[in-house]
C-alpha cells in the first residue's frame, strides 16, 4: 500500500512539551529521518547533549537562537540554519525576550540516540 501524500502542519501534528516549558511538534516522526518544529520562550533551552549516530540541521522560523558548541556559540536569527554532525556536543538556547521557533531535521531520528552532559 502506497503511504498516503499529503499536508502536515502543527495544529494536527503530534505535541509534545520538553524542558516544562518548551514545545515540539512532529512533523515527520521516521526512525531514519525526523523533522520537528519546536518553540522555545525567552530565556529557555536545553542542557547540553550530543547524538552519536544522527546529524541534525537547525533552522530557525522565527525568533533568534542560539546553538553553543563547546568551543563557539553561533547565533541565528529567522531565515538561519547550521549543521550539527554527530559526536559534535550542543546545546540550543533563547536569550531573547520573545520566543524562537525552528525545525531541528535529524537523519537518523534522535529517539534512543541522546546522552546527556
């Protein structure tokens, strides 16, 4: 059977909250390719991580980010996007006063691929 084709957007797409006060949405949940849009309100952000087998790109929406490598910081506003590659430790932020919302596309998907720092 053919996988049916069509439109996927946030408001029927699959929610889920992280760091109590973040959110994401999948947009595309494959255990080799995932795509989630995610908001992240001022001054929030995750711990620090990496991923052993998948690379993720990060691409910003709306808002500006911040994605802290161990040894630079890379700042994105709407319209940016940077590669993580596996085994690389991150950590993505929201020092601004308004939310950030982006895509994080990971091939594979992240889920059982996180260890914590």
């Amino acid at each position: 059977m053919k996988e049916e084709i069509r439109p996927v957007e946030v408001s029927t797409a699959e929610h889920y909250v992280w760091g109590g006060v973040c959110d994401g949405w999948h947009l595309l949940k494959l255990s080799d390719l995932s795509v989630i849009q995610e908001r992240v309100p001022a001054h929030g952000g995750e711990s620090n991580h990496y991923h052993s087998l998948a690379r993720q790109f990060f691409y910003v929406l709306s808002g500006t980010g911040v994605l802290e490598f161990d040894d630079a910081r890379v700042s994105l506003s709407a319209g940016q996007g940077v590669h993580v590659p596996p085994g690389v430790p991150h950590r993505f932020a929201n020092e601004a006063e308004v939310d950030v919302v982006f895509l994080v596309i990971s091939a594979p998907a992240t889920i059982g691929d996180r260890t914590n720092l």
